[in-house]
C-alpha cells in the first residue's frame, strides 16, 4: 500500500532547468521528512537536499545550494525538486526518500542526465 514515486527526470542542456515531483501514497502515519538523493555510477549515494513537514525546514548539500529548492505539499505528502542551472556533475539517479515512525521509504528514482 506504501508507494514512494518519483516524477519528472529527463534529459537537459548544461544551464537548463527541470523540476522533480515525489507523492508518497498509502501513509497511516505522518511523513515527517521527505528528501532527495542522487548517486552517479561508480559513486555513494549521496544527500542533495531535505525538508520536514513541521516548520518546513531545509537543508541542502554545498554543491547545489543556490541552484536547487526543495520544497513540500504537506497535505499530498509531495516534495518538489525544482533544479536550476545544472550541470554535467549532476547527472545521476535522483531518488526520493519519505521518513515516518523512524522507518525510510524509498522511490525506486528518476533518471536526470545533464548533456550537451
């Protein structure tokens, strides 16, 4: 019943832009947090940005702070990704994460390709 699905990846110019989408369905407790992580091939997988649901908290890596805002629909349980000026180092697989009663679900990702 518990569904994690991550939206809206593709394939974008170095400098372009794309938003990412995350609804996490099937919940009988609160999704406290919801975040998005990213791993390349060869490399760890690795925090991009989070948000919680009370206060609305953030929090972003160093390499894409100023380029990247995350942000949340509380009542949809959705996060957003909206990406801006991307590069050729952001390629990877972007995966979602909802957190609730302490326990993680994960999406199974969205593939974002950063090529000229």
């Amino acid at each position: 019943q518990v569904q994690v699905a991550e939206s809206g990846g593709g394939l974008v110019q170095p400098g372009g832009s794309l938003r990412l989408s995350c609804a996490a369905s099937g919940f009988i407790f609160t999704v406290d947090y919801m975040s998005w992580y990213r791993q390349a091939p060869g490399k760890e997988r690795e925090l991009v940005a989070g948000i919680s649901r009370v206060g609305g908290g953030t929090n972003y890596a160093d390499s894409v702070k100023g380029r990247f805002i995350i942000s949340r629909d509380n009542f949809q349980n959705t996060v957003y990704l909206q990406m801006n000026s991307l590069k050729p180092e952001d390629t990877a697989v972007y995966y979602c994460l909802a957190s609730a009663r302490g326990r993680d679900y994960w999406g199974q990702g969205t593939q974002v390709t950063v090529s000229s």
